[in-house]
C-alpha cells in the first residue's frame, strides 16, 4: 500500500516486472490515517512496513525513514519464518 496515484503504482510495477496487485490509499490517505502513521506536517505517511498473514495479524512491523533495504529484508524474514 502506498499514498503515490495509480499512474505512478503502474510505471513503478512496470518497471520492476511486479506479479502482485499494488494498492493506492490515494487520494483519501484512510488506511495511512487508520494505521496511525499519517502526518500532517508535512502531509505524508511515515514509512512503516507491515507484515500481516494470512488471517490478517501483523506479524512484524518495520519503520525506517532512511534504510530501504532494512524493510524488505526485514519482511522477508518475517515471512520465511511464517511458513
């Protein structure tokens, strides 16, 4: 999930050759807001990855503002070790 409109999601997507479906919370910002990691000032989310299974419990949560890469090798741990 990400705040960036559908038109950037589709470049993003196409350029890295993704196979899942990506969601936009734009341009209402709900599920930032509902996650509590929605900032007013300046109005962008914070960077938070969560990991949620398969029955919707989050298993790991991730925030980093500056490492990238620590939130996806973060989640795929999280993740191998789910299954």
């Amino acid at each position: 999930m990400s705040v960036d409109p559908f038109p950037s999601q589709g470049a993003f997507a196409k350029e890295l050759e993704v196979q899942f479906p990506l969601l936009s919370d734009w341009p209402s910002y709900k599920t930032a807001k509902d996650y509590q990691v929605w900032r007013e000032s300046p109005p962008l989310p914070a960077r938070v990855t969560y990991v949620i299974d398969k029955e919707g419990i989050i298993r790991g949560v991730i925030e980093s503002e500056t490492d990238m890469e620590l939130h996806s090798r973060e989640a795929l741990k999280i993740a191998k070790d789910l299954a």
